[in-house]
RNA sequence: GCCCGCGUGGUGGAAUGGUAGACACAGGAGACUUAAAAUCUCCAGGCUUAAUAGGCCGUGCCGGUUCGAGUCCGGCCGCGGGUACCA
C-alpha cells in the first residue's frame, strides 16, 4: 500500500499549475470574471496561523470560482509601509527598507509551499515606488479637486522626546520611550475631505447588500447622522453670541451651564489672557488623542467668567464653563449643559454643584434619566409639544418652535471627521508638496515622480528623520523655480491600502490605474478580511474609490469597490507577558514557554504572565508560525485543518491538536483511492443507487457550503461522503465516480492531494481546470422521511412516512402513535399541528 | 465611556423557529498483531436507574412571545473587536 508523500506530490503539482499558468489572471474569452481578494498582509517577519487561515478561504473560492468557468483575479501584495519597520530599525538597527524587504522575502516564501492559486505576477508591495509614486501622482489630483486640504489637528505630543506619538505609542497617558506625561499639541495636517461624502457613504450602504448587517450598521453609526438644533447663546457682555449645537433641544428648560470646547476660539483666547485659565487648560491638555482616552478622563472644567441669556428667558443667566469634555471637532464645539439628562453633564454639574432640573419624568433625580427617544415621557418643563410625548417627537417639536420663533434652526451634523493623512514620520509615502516662500503650498510636478524616500537616514534618535536629513528637503519650487523645501510628512498607511486592489487590476500601468483593465475586473466580487477593518479600512477604501472616479481613475461602476464582503473571525492565542528592569511589558513566544501547574514558565524558570485569547500580533508576540504543521503533514492538511471545525466568521483560540488527525483523515482519502483503483474492473456492487443518491447530496451540500462560506460544514460533509464510499458495496464504476467527485469537492480545499487523486483515476488533465460538478436533484431524493412526534413540544417518539404523506393520513398515523395514545389516555387533543416533512407536535 | 459582535458536552463546533450536541479532537472499550505502530469496530451531555426502558435537567443568567426558542424580543453578566496616528 503507498502512502501519500505530501513533501513530494505538493512541489509537483505547484509546479505543474505553474507551467499550465492555471492561476495567471486574463481577460481573455467570453467567461464572466471574478475578482476575489484578501486583505493584504503587513510584513511583520513571517505569516502566523491567522494569515493561513484567511489566505485558504480567498483561495478556496479562487479555486472554486475557476472550476466553475470564471476568469479569476487573485492577486497577493504586502501593506509595507508603517511604524514596525522603524521600531525594529530602532530596536536591533539596521534599515526600515531592508528589514521590509526581507520579512517580503521571507513570507512569499512560506505562502508559495501552502499551494495559494495566486496570479504571483501582479505582486507588489505599497513601499515599492512604482507604487507609492502613483500614489503621489492620486495626490496631485485630489488637491486638483479640493479632495484634500490642510487645517490645524491636534496629535499626542511627547515633551521629552520631541516628537509625535502614535496612539499605540501613549501607554496610560504616558510616552513609551521618556515615560514623560503626553499632551495634546495641534499642528497643521493634511486631510481629506471625506466629510463632504458622509450622506453619500451612508445612504449607499443600503445597496451592500453582500456585506454583513454588523459591518453596514458600524459604519452607519460612525458616520453617524444626527438631526438637532443650532442656536446662540447671547452673552451678557454684549459679544458675540456662543453657538452651540445639540441632539436634545428639548431639554433646554433643564440648561444648567453652557459649556465648550478647551480648543474653542474663546477658551484660546482666555488661554493667552488669563494666567489661572491658561493653567486649567494646560491640565486638560494632558493625555492621550484617542476617544477612549477623552471620554474616560476625569470631568474637568473651569467658569469662564462669561455669562449668557437663556434663550427662552432673557432673565435666566448660564454660565460659561470650558470642559474637558467637549470636542471642537464635533459639532460645534460649544453644548448647553443638562445634567438631568446626560450622564457627563451630570457628573460634571455634580462636581461643580450646578444645578440640576429635570424636564421630564421625576422631580426627584439620584442619576442621570436618559430614555430611548423612542419611549413616551411626562414633561415636567416641556415648552413645545405635549405634556405626553416621545424624545423624538418632543425634538421635532423643540426645533419648530426654535425655528417658528427665529432664535435657532434645524441642522443635520454628522460625526464622521476629515481623515487627516499627515504622519510626522519617516517609513511612508512622501506627501508630494513643495512649501515655496512665495508661491506657499505648490504641488510637485508629475514628471518629477516619484519623490522617493531617501535612504541615508538614521533611527536612532526621536523624531522625523526627514526633517533632519541634510539635503532631501532642498528643492526647486515647481512653480517659479526658486530654491524651496519639500514637505516632510508622509501619509497615513491608510491610504495605501485604500486603493491597493485597484492597482492589482493593472500593476505596472504607467498611470494609477489602467481603464480598460480596471472596468474589467473591478470591483471586488468577494473582498475577504478582518472584522478589525470593520470600519476605518473599509471607509476609507470607499472613500477612494469615489475620489478616484472623480479624477478619472476608475469608472463609475466602481464607486463602490467591494460588492460582497466577508469579514472572518481572528485567530487568538493567549499572551505571555514579564515585566522589564525598566517597567515596561515584555512579550514572549508561545514556543518559549512551558504551561506546567496551571501556569506558564521561561526556560529559567521566571513565571510569565498569561493574557488569555487576544488577536494574534507580532507586536504581542502571541503568534503561532503554521511552519512546524506545514513541515510535519504538508500545505494540505494545514489548509484542511484551519478550515475544519471553527465557523469561519468566529474566533477562534489556536491549537494545533487535531492536525495529526486532519492529516490521517487525508491519507485515508488517499488510501481509498488506491484501493478503489486495484478494485476489478467489472466489479457490479450492489449499493449503486445508495451511493449516487449520496454523492449527489454531497455535491449539492459542499456547493451551497462554499457559495455561503461554510468551509467547516463542507468539510463535515466531505468527511461524511469519504466514509460512505469507504463503506459501500457499490460497483468499480460507481466507485471511481464517487472518488473522483469526491476529490473534486476536496480540490479548494486540499489541492495538491486532489490532483493526485485525479491523476490516479485517469481523470482529464488538472483537476484545477476540470468544471465543477453539478447535483442532480432527482437523484437526491429519499422516499421516506422519520418525523419526530412532540407532545406539547416535548419530543416523545418518531415515525417513519413516506415522503409525500398527505397531511391528514400523517395526522391519523401520529394519532395512532403509542406515545400519544398513552398522552391522550382517551381524550381529544387540544391542537395538533402537521410541519409536513419536518415534524408532529400534539398538544394536550 | 461609546459603537459592534460573541457565549451550546472535557474540547472545536452542528442545528431554514421544528428530534439540541451532526462532523471532528481528546478519552474509554474491543478487533487485528509476538509486540508496538498503523488500521478497523463500538461507547460517550448531566442526573436518576443494577442495567435497559423510562423519567428529570440541560445551549452564560433572568424574564417574555410561540403549539414549539440555541434561534425571535427585553434586561443583565462575561469575553472579544473598533474607538479616527497599530495594521
């Protein structure tokens, strides 16, 4: 009996589908196309299980959209560019260039051995500058087209340092270098103006139909469309008024405060003029960017001194507080404060001892009341609408008579920002501007693309190193021609996978993309990637792609690039942490340490710290290398086993016990053909129609499987199919018949072992080309069905019928049943219901 | 904090509102073998029972809708993702 010899027959076939050019994308013929695309990966060192997971399910549809007569693009590219580059440059030396170019190197070469139907010719890195180039030159068009602008934003600021630091980069408040306490600094960035697209992004979510509902409602509630009421404070001071917005206008007889933004114009001007305030500020100033970080601070706030009119009564004087909890960028940096009825106004009256009056429900108020806006309230101080309404209707009635009686006006706001692009940082694409003393911001000439980064750069100290080399900002203004400087900033690594997959369709064009071949293959029939993309990502891609068909780079069709979207679960794996002689984490390996006494230990003996189940990420360490299974049983079985068992859209904690299985499992497959191949070849057998009939379910259940992204139930299936064959007593024929089918189901997922199969059965040249199977329904059907019998919805028996029962002649056979006579006990049953096919249920 | 998910045996998980636990892993028993490996067969949610039959309980917790709920609705708990400079 020979056994089947993975690191002998996988080589082969990849070599066989490289010379056959089975996988090269071409627009040849009158086939439909089919685009299907993973997100690409980071290079971070080498590919870890996740990376094989996910890389398996885009190339089991590949595959299977091949076999069943599609023109097929499925490229692979590596996101390059980004801060990893630069730790590592900083931490063990070296260039962020090379080490890029090195973990590239290093992970094509373990994705090639796992046997991925890719079109390898269309690779290409965002570093390259055949890429990044183009990418200047999308720059140039959007600014051409006002897509993109420059505004003050405000970043994490490490006083220490010098420098900016990415959110990551804020532990707790703090730099992860000086340790030294973050600020918030603004500087002037780039952005794009994707602000002016959020009713369009939003209302086009409707017709992604092929994306999950979570991902849709996500976005929705990023963009987040709000109905409220603008209006201005007067200030007793007889200076301008203080414009605020808010969602909740009719809470406004509960006004307790007016409050506004630290980086409000007015705050700012107090900051310059007042010494105490200035101080206050520079308190709030302290910490991280992120939201988590602002909502989670502590209410902090200062009376400005400023007093307004209450504008439903020119008596009632506010005051005017600046709060650290207010945003400049949403709305319009300004709110009334309502403690009543909004959880941090009322931690925040709360400490300053503000008042607090409710406007509905009770008098009497221990916490904040804030009912759904769809739920009906008594008003104890409305002043429009009645006594008894919902929020939304109260609102409704709020803006009427704000706008009825002139004091303010109905607007729609979103909370969707600019996307600012500018990175005080070295490993990006350079923003390809020219700041000119006379000419100012000048774009660079397209001739003059790519500005490449330089390479004579050091790491070893903070900051920008553009910023200090000594001759690459040195330029000629494109304008006028005089000496100016380039602008050192690079962009965000956003945007170079905002567009990525369009450059697949043509990646070496001369131009961002090629028409032809972008109307070809866009859009994205099946985009594959993490729940993690959810939001930024995939914003931003569809962002993009609606810039880049304003600038005629990609068709009208192709506004919305992704037509179907699969978001697959995270591969997880636990951490294990110690802590360095400075403080800091330190992470380590899964192969380093030992798990022994329900703990987990170094080699010296040092006890670690177990994180359980966190996203697999080199900057944690928690990563599994897929090498030691693939060396072990082969690329098949590493692709049968992430495939098997877990759903593809869930998590899933990583452990490799049950690989040795999934490969048994697979030379058992391999085993049965060859026993089906030395079967005589006039062999009759005699459960031919059993294992047709079988075959054909199989058929049809591993189709709709793949079409729905339920790899783990086709394998189910396929291990069901496998072990009927085994187990029939069918003729030669039929039996041949069944492997090869069988194999042909298996070919997405276990590819080189179904070609061996083919090959060994005499079928017709690659499996890889042969077409799909077809299900004959005719041939599926079974003549009689085992109905489960309920009594009041307790399962108490079951009955085998004929398919096509009536439905009376079921309900008198399961009136005959034991169980239910013994239920009745001679009585008539209350209510008997028939599901025909499915099942009984008498209720008693 | 806010937004979005997820929660089923020892484990991964299956189940168009219709027999909860398919298919596997780990485990147990057996066959084959001098032995081991490999392979094959069988058992297997919990409690109750000598065992079987039967009964009871059971899909994170509490409640609801329904003839019938893992599935739908409301409230909680736990875990995960995102939170605009990680990618």
């Amino acid at each position: 009996m020979s056994l089947y010899d993975p690191a002998k027959t996988e080589p082969k076939w990849q070599a066989a589908w490289d010379e056959a050019g089975t996988f090269k994308a071409t627009m040849t013929g009158d086939k439909p196309k089919y685009y299907v695309l993973e997100m690409f990966p980071y290079p971070s060192g080498r590919i870890h299980i996740g990376h094989v997971r996910n890389y398996t399910m885009g190339d089991v549809i590949a595959r299977y959209k091949l076999a069943t007569g599609h023109n097929v693009l499925h490229p692979m590219g590596f996101d390059a560019f980004g801060m990893p580059a630069e730790n590592a440059a900083m931490a063990i030396g070296g260039h962020p260039k090379t080490w890029t170019y090195e973990n590239i190197d290093t992970m094509v070469g373990q994705m090639k051995p796992l046997g991925f139907g890719l079109d390898w010719s269309r690779m290409f890195a965002t570093c390259d500058p055949e890429y990044y180039g183009q990418q200047q030159a999308l720059f140039i068009d959007f600014l051409a087209k006002d897509l993109v602008y420059r505004k003050n934003a405000v970043v994490n600021w490490d006083p220490v340092d010098m420098t900016v630091l990415a959110n990551e980069q804020v532990i707790d408040g703090k730099g992860w270098r000086s340790g030294a306490e973050v600020e918030r600094r603004e500087l002037t960035q780039w952005f794009f103006k994707i602000s002016d697209y959020s009713e369009e992004l939003l209302d086009a979510l409707d017709t992604l139909e092929n994306w999950p509902a979570k991902v849709r409602l996500m976005q929705e509630n990023w963009i987040g469309k709000s109905r409220g009421l603008e209006f201005g404070f007067e200030r007793v001071d007889g200076e301008e008024p203080i414009t605020v917005y808010t969602t909740r206008p009719d809470t406004l007889m509960g006004a307790s405060f007016v409050g506004i933004s630290p980086d409000h114009p007015i705050a700012k001007k107090l900051e310059a003029e007042n010494p105490e305030i200035a101080a206050e500020i520079a308190e709030m100033r302290k910490g991280g960017t992120t939201a988590e970080a602002l909502e989670k601070a502590e209410k902090r706030g200062v009376d400005t001194g400023i007093r307004t009119k209450h504008p439903l009564d020119s008596n009632w004087e506010l005051p005017v507080w600046i709060a650290n909890f207010i945003l400049m960028d949403y709305g319009t940096g300004a709110i009334f404060g309502c403690p009543a009825h909004d959880q941090r106004d009322y931690e925040f009256a709360s400490k300053y001892e503000l008042p607090i009056v409710p406007v509905f429900g009770e008098e009497e108020i221990t916490e904040a009341f804030v009912p759904a806006k769809t739920e009906k309230v008594t008003f104890l101080r409305g002043f429009a609408g009645a006594t008894e309404q919902t929020g939304d209707e109260a609102v409704d009635a709020a803006i009427a008579a704000a706008e009825r009686d002139g004091w303010g006006s109905g607007v729609t706001k979103f909370r969707l920002r600019d996307w600012g692009l500018s990175r005080q940082r070295y490993w990006g694409c350079p923003i390809p501007v020219v700041h000119c003393d006379d000419c100012g911001v000048v774009p660079e000439k397209k001739e003059n693309l790519p500005i490449e980064l330089p390479d004579d750069v050091t790491l070893d100290i903070p900051g920008n190193p553009l910023d200090r080399h000594p001759t690459w900002r040195d330029c000629a203004c494109p304008s006028c021609g005089k000496p100016a400087q380039r602008e050192t900033d690079t962009m965000d690594t956003f945007v170079d996978s905002s567009w990525y997959f369009a450059r697949f369709t043509a990646p070496d064009a001369k131009t961002p993309t090629d028409m032809e071949a972008a109307s070809y293959w866009m859009n994205v029939d099946q985009y594959i990637g993490g729940i993690e993309h959810a939001i930024l990502h995939l914003l931003y891609s569809r962002f993009f792609a609606r810039a880049m068909n304003i600038t005629g780079h990609l068709p009208d069709s192709a506004r919305e690039p992704f037509h179907a979207l699969f978001t697959q679960g995270m591969v997880t794996h636990a951490i294990y942490m110690t802590t360095g002689e400075d403080g800091r984490p330190v992470y380590h390996y899964p192969e380093d340490v030992e798990l022994r006494d329900g703990g987990g230990f170094l080699k010296d003996g040092t006890q670690v710290k177990i994180i359980p189940s966190a996203k697999m990420s080199k900057s944690k360490n928690n990563v599994v290398d897929p090498v030691e299974i693939i060396k072990a049983f082969g690329a098949d079985t590493a692709r049968w086993f992430v495939l098997s068992d877990s759903p593809p859209e869930r998590d899933v904690e990583w452990t490799a016990s049950g690989a040795e299985a999934a490969s048994k499992h697979l030379n058992r497959v391999w085993m049965l053909c060859d026993k089906i191949g030395k079967m005589p070849a006039d062999y009759a057998g005699r459960d031919n129609e059993e294992l047709m009939r079988e075959m054909h379910k199989a058929i049809h259940d591993v189709t709709m499987a793949i079409d729905s992204f339920g790899f783990n139930a086709a394998i189910a299936k396929l291990y069901g199919f496998a072990s009927t064959i085994a187990k029939s007593d069918a003729g030669t024929n039929e039996k041949k018949l069944a492997i090869k089918t069988l194999a042909q189901l298996m070919s997405p997922m276990t590819p080189h072992l179904a070609e061996d199969i083919w090959a060994h059965q005499g079928g017709e040249g690659l499996i890889a080309n042969a077409p799909w199977p077809v299900a004959d329904e005719k041939l599926m059907v079974e003549d009689s069905v085992t109905l489960p019998i309920q009594i009041n919805g307790k399962r108490r028996g079951e009955m085998k019928v004929p398919r096509d029962m009536p439905k009376d002649e079921v309900e008198k056979a399961a009136l005959a049943h034991e169980a239910v006579v013994k239920a009745l006990d001679g009585g008539q049953p209350k209510k008997l219901i028939v599901v025909p096919g499915r099942i009984v249920n008498v209720v008693v």
